[in-house]
C-alpha cells in the first residue's frame, strides 16, 4: 500500500480489504488474456510517469484492469461510474495496491459526482470513461481539466452517443477511442455479456422462474440480442419492441413476436429496458400493465424505466426484498422495479462475467495504449479501435482457449486480391 493512495483515497472501509483481494484474485484467475496483456505491459512499461483516472463500474473486474494499468507504470485514481455497482470491500483492495480510490456504494447524487470530480482533479494523463462521464463533466463544467489529458477510452453505447454529439459540437477536446464499437466488445461483451449479466441480476434479485414467463426485451441492438437470446434459453415467450424496421425484421426472424411497447405492455411479466434511450417505458404502459409486473433495465442511465411517472401512480412505495420497489398503484396493482431503474445487472449483481470482461477490458488496455502513443495525429474526435487490435484481443482469447484456426496460404492471399480468375 502507498501512502498516497491512503491518504488521499475516498471509500468506505478499509477493514473490508481482505474480502476485496479475494474477488480480485477470483477475476485474475480468470482473465488470461488481461494477464497476459499485464506480463507485456510490466516489460514495456508504456505508461511510465503518466497519471491514468478510470472512470467504470468499480467492481473486481473493473479493479483487476486498474491494476494492469498501474503494471505498465501508470499512478492510477479509481471513481465509479454508478452508485450501486460499486463494491465496498474491492475498493478498500485496491487502496491496499497502491490505487488512490473516490468511491462508495451508494452516495448521494452530490457526493457521487463531488468523488467523480476529484478523480479528475488529479490531472490525468488519459482517462478510461463509462457513459461518457468525466467527457461531460469536462465539458460542463471544468473544462480548465482537458489540458493535461492526452485521450481515453470510452466503455458503452451510451457513452459514444454523448462523445459523438460533444464532438458535433465542438465540445469534445481530447480523442476518444470507441471500445464499445469494436468487434470484440459488441460481439461478445453486449450480447453474451449482458444478456447473462442481466438474468443473473433479475434471477437472484426476484428468485422467481423465467421458463413460461412473456418476457419483454425493448430494443434489439447487440444487447437485446443477448438478452433475448437468454431469455428464450431460460423457456420465456419474448417479445422485443424496435424502433428500427431493420432490426424489427431481424428479431422476427430470429423468432421472437415483435410489437410496440404498447401493445406489449399489456402482456409482459418481465421488462427489461436495453437501449440507451429516455422514457422507454412509461405512463401509458404502465396503465395497462398486468399486476406484478417486474421492470428492470440494463441501460447505463436510470432513465429508460419513467420512475416520476410510475411514482405519480402509486399511493405507496415500499421495498420488499433487496433491490425490489413496490409501487401500489391506486386500482390496487403492484409493479416491482428492481435496482431502482438503474443497470439491474450490475446493481442487482456482479455484472458481466470474468471472461467475457477479459476481452473488454484487454481492449480498453490495448486501446489506451493506442490513443496514448498516437493521440497527437488522432484529433479531438471518436476514433474506432485498430482491427489490428481487435484481431490481436481475438487471437489472444483463442490461445487462452486453445483453438488453433486456419490461415491463408500465399496463393489464396493472392486469389482474393485478384480481378482474375
């Protein structure tokens, strides 16, 4: 442990410490392809005297990335990006590991923001960002802290939405690297990543059977695929709600009954909210929803399920399990909302499993690097991730796994890039 990262850390107990070490202990076990990334980076050292701010879920996935970065010689500081993902114990390990922490589960809005800010305030180098935050903070407000910054790496769909409408405006002062539209990620982080993620934190939250349920996915973006997917693995009737005809198409013939959320409404025992929007499910849905109707979201903002307006419905609202609300409503139905609207698979749950985030997280490594060595020819925009990066993280993962794949010969290499034949 640092005496800086103790003395200037932010969390809630150190005495949780142990408990802490051995979730991260758990992930690194199983992430072969960050360990190996980590072996590199300990050799190469491309982070050498530079200060790195992370801004993500602050859980032991997330912790065991820090310390890959501080092993390429980065001075790392850790904030969270939601305030019932963070885990208590993992933030106490990381101070142990020389990682100055700002982070507690569950703050107040201003503390939270206030433990976001002072994160920033240690004039990073390059910054790892989740939902576009520390960008916005920037850009709102302290926009005197984009001087030190070289560039990043944003994490999420949400958050390249925002980079990209802060860089239509001019506001963007830094290149971002899009972790989140790599193939990588998308692939296997949103599909198979969220879609067990989510179920993991509806399952164990409700303790209640999908198989027979009708199941309502709104949105059909790589997340909802995986979620769909899942849900129809667990024996759930699914319906997914689109506001794109192409992926309308898709999830029809995927299998899936596609339908306006209206419409849905009036069917679904189980919500679950995928698309980075606002207002998603609201007032009229709930209106016609069945009794005991569970909604949930795996957006990254508490947005997508219309809390003001399922509050304005009930005359009371009480917490009946952990992370279940109950609102009665005034003609006597209950609807539950689980994790308070927020991601309900890392608010209800550990999130993304340890080696789908092995993947996500070697990109952000890799990405970071990238951005930190070229980020002078990058321009203040969003840049996608090398493929050549995304095919080494690939590449890396079947080694893990050990698949051998096929490779083009010289003649075929030359048949493809032929006219003749």
């Amino acid at each position: 442990m640092t005496t800086s990262a103790l003395q200037n850390s932010i969390v809630k107990d150190m005495g949780l410490a142990s408990e802490g070490h051995l979730k991260i202990d758990w992930v690194e076990a199983h992430m072969p392809v960050l360990n190996r990334i980590r072996r590199q980076f300990e050799q190469d050292l491309p982070f050498k005297g530079l200060k790195v701010a992370i801004c993500l879920h602050l859980e032991a996935k997330t912790a065991y990335l820090a310390k890959v970065i501080q092993a390429g010689g980065a001075e790392v500081t850790i904030t969270h990006s939601n305030p019932l993902s963070t885990q208590d114990d993992v933030c106490a390990a990381l101070v142990e590991d020389g990682v100055t922490v700002y982070a507690k589960y569950n703050p107040g809005p201003e503390e939270f923001k206030q433990l976001q800010l002072r994160a920033l305030e240690v004039k990073p180098d390059l910054i790892i960002d989740d939902g576009g935050d520390f960008a916005t903070i920037i850009a709102s407000e302290r926009p005197d802290l984009a001087a030190t910054i070289r560039g990043g790496a944003e994490e999420t769909t949400t958050g390249i939405i925002r980079l990209k409408a802060l860089a239509k405006e001019g506001q963007l002062q830094f290149p971002m690297v899009a972790v989140n539209d790599a193939y990588c990620k998308y692939l296997f982080d949103n599909r198979y990543g969220t879609g067990q993620s989510a179920f993991d934190g509806i399952i164990r939250t409700t303790n209640l059977v999908v198989a027979g349920k009708n199941v309502v996915v709104a949105g059909y973006g790589w997340c909802g695929k995986g979620v769909a997917m899942r849900a129809k693995g667990l024996g759930a009737n699914v319906i997914v709600t689109e506001i794109d005809p192409i992926k309308a198409v898709e999830a029809h013939m995927d299998g899936f009954r596609v339908m306006t959320m209206v419409e849905a409404a009036k069917l679904g025992d189980f919500f679950i909210a995928v698309t980075g929007n606002k207002d998603v499910i609201t007032g009229e849905h709930y209106d016609v929803m069945k009794d005991g109707a569970i909604l949930s979201n795996a957006g990254h903002f508490d947005v997508e399920v219309n809390k003001p307006e399922l509050a304005k419905r009930s005359e009371s609202i009480r917490t009946v399990r952990r992370n279940i609300e109950e609102y009665r409503f005034k003609d006597g139905r209950k609807m539950y909302l689980l994790a308070e609207g927020r991601l309900v698979n890392l608010g209800a749950a550990d999130g993304h499993p340890a080696e789908i985030m092995d993947t996500t997280f070697a990109l952000q490594a890799l990405g970071l690097r990238y951005v930190s060595e070229n980020y002078a020819a990058l321009g203040k925009t969003v840049v996608n991730v090398p493929y050549e990066i995304d095919q080494q993280v690939a590449s890396y993962k079947l080694e893990s796994l050990d698949i051998s794949i096929d490779s083009l010969s010289a003649e075929q290499e030359k048949y493809l890039d032929s006219w003749r034949f």
